[in-house]
C-alpha cells in the first residue's frame, strides 16, 4: 500500500511538471540589406539609398526549396521613404530557394505592392508603389518605384534600381525554453526508480497469527 501511495504521488508531481512545462518555439527571422542604388529618377540618396527590412517565419526555410513561394508571419522593407508591410502591402510575392544541405537562401524573388493610398496621388490616378528585389545566377537587382497611374497614361513620382542583389542574415526570436523529450523521460525514471527504493527500503511487519 505504501509503495503504491508513493509511486501515485511521484506520478501526480511529473504529470503536474509536464503540464506546467512551456512549449519551446522560436520564430525565425530573416534581414535584408540591399546594395546602395546606382541611379535615381526623382530622388536622390539620402533618403533613398538602398533597401532594408526583414521578415519572420514560424520556422526556418527548409533545405533544398527550389522557387518555393514563402507567407511570412510578417515582414517590413523600407527604400528610405515608403515602407512596405504584410499590412498596407498585401499584394506581394516572397519566393525563396535554398541550399540542399544548410538551407542557407541561394535565391530570392520579393515583389511587394503598396494598397492604394489616394492622399499619395492626383485624384483619377492609382498609387503604385512596390519595391522588387531578386538574386539569380546570372542576374540580380535591387529596385524601388512609386507610380501614380491612369488607365491609360502613369506618372513617375521616383524610381531607383541597380544591378546587385543585397544580403540576407537569419536570427531567431521570442519563443520559451522547455525540456527536451529524453530528459522529461529520464526524469520520470529518476523518480519512480527513488519511489521504488524509498518503498522497499521500510521494514515490512508480518502480523502473527494467534
């Protein structure tokens, strides 16, 4: 009875550990610094010098994704004037490939469109501003544009590009740590190998019979 208490009590207090026990998670994020633009239309540098920003995964890129479109939780790129977010620019395409071994990114396509703003244009025409940045084997560019266009003729507000992709680096954030599988099990037998020795350590008293 008594090794039986004890082994329920142990298994009380691991269940309660496991419950209290925070899931580890950690999102991923991915920064980018374009190479300083070459030409300007409009504008000059500063402010529009290059592009910068980041995004943020729920995990890493896998290895070996090959023109793979990619949702990030979020992201934000800015070319010194307009920034672009998942928020005021839904229209957006994010493609990524990645190396076969380290999943380390060896090519990126980012087209990022800006929701309509009017305050930004002449009444009767369309805001389209977009940032697009890629890297291939044979060609790379890095180019900013705002626009305000009818359907017939546009108006180039400013525009910037050059002909070298940027940099990514990767991080992680947030996220609680947790133990690893094994070592919850390890504890568990730690503790139940204690119970049992604690149990048949204690003297056992027969009853006579009279």
């Amino acid at each position: 009875m008594k090794m039986t208490r004890s082994l329920a009590l142990i298994l009380f207090a691991f269940l309660s550990f496991l419950g209290s026990a925070a899931i580890a998670h950690a999102d991923t994020v991915y920064s980018y610094t374009g190479s300083d633009f070459a030409t300007w239309t409009n504008t000059s540098c500063p402010p529009v010098c290059h592009i910068t920003g980041s995004l943020t995964l729920a995990a890493p890129l896998l290895p070996g994704l090959n023109f793979t479109d990619v949702t990030p939780l979020s992201f934000s790129f800015t070319d010194g004037i307009t920034t672009l977010t998942n928020v005021n620019a839904p229209n957006f395409i994010i493609e990524f490939s990645t190396d076969p071994t380290t999943g380390a990114i060896t090519f990126w396509d980012l087209s990022l469109g800006h929701n309509e703003d009017p305050s930004q244009c002449p009444p009767g025409t369309s805001d389209l501003r977009f940032m697009h940045f890629e890297s291939t084997s044979t060609f790379s560019l890095n180019d900013v544009s705002a626009v305000c266009a009818t359907a017939t003729t546009g108006n180039l507000v400013y525009e910037a590009d050059n002909e070298t992709s940027g940099v990514w680096m990767v991080s992680t954030t947030g996220g609680t740590s947790a133990p690893e599988p094994g070592a919850l099990s390890l504890t568990l037998l730690g503790l139940l190998a204690a119970a049992i020795s604690a149990a048949s350590s204690r003297p056992v008293y027969l009853r006579r019979r009279t």
